[in-house]
C-alpha cells in the first residue's frame, strides 16, 4: 500500500510541476486546442463558404411540358434551391444516401395533367424522399413545393385559362358530386367576374347560386344542416415525404477532422514534456536520490507514467469536450471513445519512456523528440487528414503512433467504429505502448539508471 501512495505522490508532483511551467503547459493544452482551431477554419469549418441554396435531385416521372417548366420554376435564379435531374427513382434517392442532396423530388405521373387542369385532372402530387436528420431543410423545401404550386395555380387563373375552361366542363356535364361542382360553379363565377370586370353578376351570381343549393339538396336528400361536402376540400398539390438514412461518409465538419489533429499535436507536446522531464531528474541526480529512498525503481518509473498518462487523457478528454460544446460534434461512439483515448495514452506513455531512455541528455532528449516526433506527427495525421492521404503516403505512415492513434480517434468520434473495427488500431497502439516501455526501461539500465 505504501507503493502505491508513493507513486500517487511522485504522480501528482510531476502534474503539480508542469501547472507551474505556465510554457510547457501551453504547449501541452492549450496549443493542440489553437491547433484545432486554426485546422478547422483553414479547411472550411469557419463557414467561410456557406451557400444558401439547397441542393436536390430531381425525377421527372411524368416527363411532360408542364412537369418541366415546373422544375425550371423550382431551381430558377433567386429560388434558393439548386436542382440535379436523376435518371430513376434509385438514383435520386441514392443521392440523399450519399449526403449529395438534402432531398429528392419526384414528380408523379399525371402531374402536367393536374397542373394544366386542377379541378378536372386532380391535384399536383410530388414525392419527398429526405433525410430524417434534414428536417428543418426538409420543411423548408415542402414549404417552398406548395408555394410554387399555389403560384402555378394562381397564374391559371389569368383570363379564360385551361383550368377554366375545364372547370366550366365540369360544372356542365361532368360527373363530379353536386357538392364539388357546386364549390366549382361559385368559384368560377367569382374569378370570371374578377377577370371580366361585370359588376352586374351579383343577381345572376344569387340565382345560379339557389339553383345549386336546391340542386344539391335534391340530390343529397339532406338539409343544410346535416350536409357535409363530398369534395373533402381541394388541394391543388399533394406531398407526400419518406425518410431516406443518409450514409455517413464524411465528417460532419472540418472540426471532427481538426481537433483530432490537435490531439496529435498535444500528445506530441505530452512526451517531449515528459520525456525531458525523465532526463533531466536523472542527469541532475534526482533520480539517484529517488533510488536511495525506500522506493523501488519500478515504483519511480510507474509514477513518472502515470503522470504522462493522466496529462494524455487530460489533454483528449478536454479537446473532445470542447468540440462537443462548441462546434455541437456528436461522438458517434462513446465507449470506443474512451477505450481509444487509454490506448493512446498507453502508447505515448511508451513513446516518452523510450525517447527517455534512448537520451543521454535533456538537451538530446528535446532534439530527438523535436525532429523524430515531429516527423511522425506530420506525416501522421497531423497536417494531413489520414482519410485524405494518397495510399502509398497512407501506407508510410503506418509506422508513425499518431496514425493509429488518429484512426482510433476518428473512428469513435464520427465514424461509428465499432471495437471490432477499432481492433487493428488499437492493438498497435498498445504495441507501440508496451514496446516503447520496454527499450527504454533497458535503455536507462544500461545508462545505470534502474
């Protein structure tokens, strides 16, 4: 028990010593977080290129003039929606799959017939296939759909229009139930007197209107009190919506693939930190002093990596957060997130042994973690984006721990990595972890350290 408080102690002087180090603090926190930052708006996360348009697909199942024009009108200048016409109903939905529409659109058969003739040829119906997580975009669109429709209706009504024409044909000798054509017969006369101008309607309007009602109840055989209208009410276009699961392909935002690299960057910091740390104790004697207590060296070792161990989690924990709360990222795995955030720490707990260990000098040590790690960390995601990376550079820099520990990260963070999937990673993670322990631990005993 006496061990362990002793490491615990040793731990938390080290964590203690570098909060004083206001410089090894900022670059050990607070530069991966400006890292992030900075990452994030270079490559977009600034919202640097927002675009208001909403982009949809398109298919035109009715293939006629007016379902044409229509689409036109959708996708004109200053509608706000940006239009991609499919070949068939998979390609258009396979378009909100891949998150290269916000929705797709599908104009029915019989559409032109509906909008040349609304009360004759019923209403305009179009299919929405969106994304459930699109909603708000998903209600826009709709909402602009039924006003390019009532638009549409409204510009039929110019002067003796074909939904006129074939309203009129309806009220005569169509079918239509008396409660539909009698709707129609005032309607019509009411736009006829607007377009025409005759002010002297009104009785001929009251008369046609006595017929109808008479008509309708010789009909019906019920009085006014007990009718209901069989027409249910008009509407000049149905939308009918679906949801459509979007695959999650990419990172939601620059951010998701940014902060990672600041991870990268810190845990970079963490053992050049630590490292120098381990070295300078033992060049200046306070290692020794250390063995000569009552403490075995292992119990020293141990606490020297613990301390690097919290300041990993430390440092993920706090990055991972702050994007969470500020730039609203969703961890899409939290387990696997925490089970990549402890092989990490692990791994460049090694790491700092080794380069520890392989130093004979805090000067040696900070010069091989300056060029070695920074080496790594570039060429392991800490410029470049992994999933970006060309394959053979992606293959180089397999042997970089930052790889790894990047792949791991991303894979929790948005990827949705399962541990099956995060499996490779993170066993070479605790490969580079144990390994490194192991060469340095042998190393600073062939220096007569241990």
């Amino acid at each position: 028990m006496s061990s362990l408080r002793a490491v615990r102690a040793l731990a938390v002087k080290d964590l203690r010593l570098l909060l004083r180090d206001r410089g090894a603090l900022f670059f050990t926190l607070g530069f991966p977080l400006l890292m992030g930052l900075a990452f994030g708006w270079i490559f977009g996360g600034g919202g640097s290129k927002s675009r208001s348009d909403l982009d949809i697909a398109v298919f035109d199942r009715d293939g006629s003039a007016p379902s044409r024009a229509f689409i036109d009108e959708l996708g004109g200048e200053g509608s706000g929606i940006a239009t991609a016409p499919a070949t068939d109903l998979d390609a258009c939905v396979a378009a909100v799959r891949t998150r290269e529409a916000i929705a797709c659109v599908v104009l029915e058969e019989g559409f032109g017939r509906a909008s040349d003739a609304f009360f004759a040829g019923g209403p305009m119906r179009l299919g929405v296939h969106i994304d459930p997580s699109r909603g708000a975009e998903g209600g826009l669109l709709t909402g602009k759909l039924t006003a390019l429709s009532y638009q549409r209706m409204q510009s039929l009504f110019s002067g003796e229009s074909e939904a006129l024409k074939r309203a009129r044909m309806v009220i005569d000798q169509g079918d239509a139930p008396p409660a539909l054509k009698s709707a129609l017969s005032d309607l019509y006369t009411s736009i006829e007197r607007l377009n025409e101008g005759d002010e002297g309607q009104d009785e001929k309007q009251d008369e046609k209107q006595d017929e109808k009602q008479d008509e309708k109840q010789a009909d019906d055989g019920q009085t006014d009190d007990d009718s209901e209208p069989e027409s249910g009410g008009f509407q000049p276009v149905v939308i009918t919506t679906s949801e459509v699961r979007a695959e999650r392909s990419g990172p939601p935002n620059a951010f998701a693939v940014s902060f990672p690299q600041g991870i990268i960057w810190g845990l970079m910091s963490c053992v050049m930190s630590f490292s120098a740390s381990l070295v300078r104790e033992r060049t200046q004697g306070t290692m020794v002093r250390l063995m000569i207590a009552p403490l075995a060296p292992a119990a020293i070792l141990a606490a020297k990596s613990l301390a690097c161990f919290l300041t990993c989690i430390l440092l993920q924990v706090l990055m991972i957060a702050f994007a969470v709360v500020v730039f609203d990222l969703t961890v899409s795995a939290p387990f696997e997130m925490a089970v990549a955030m402890i092989c990490s720490a692990l791994a460049f707990v090694g790491v700092t042994v080794l380069i520890a260990g392989l130093s004979r000098s805090e000067e040696g040590a900070d010069g091989l973690g300056r060029s070695v790690l920074l080496l790594l960390a570039l060429f392991g995601g800490g410029t470049i984006p992994i999933f970006v990376m060309p394959p053979a550079m992606a293959a180089a820099a397999s042997i970089s721990p930052f790889k790894w520990a990047s792949v791991a990260i991303e894979g929790a963070l948005w990827r949705g990595f399962s541990l099956a999937e995060l499996a490779l990673p993170l066993g070479i993670l605790l490969a580079f972890g144990v390994g490194g322990f192991i060469v340095g631990v042998l190393a600073m005993r062939r220096r007569g350290a241990g």
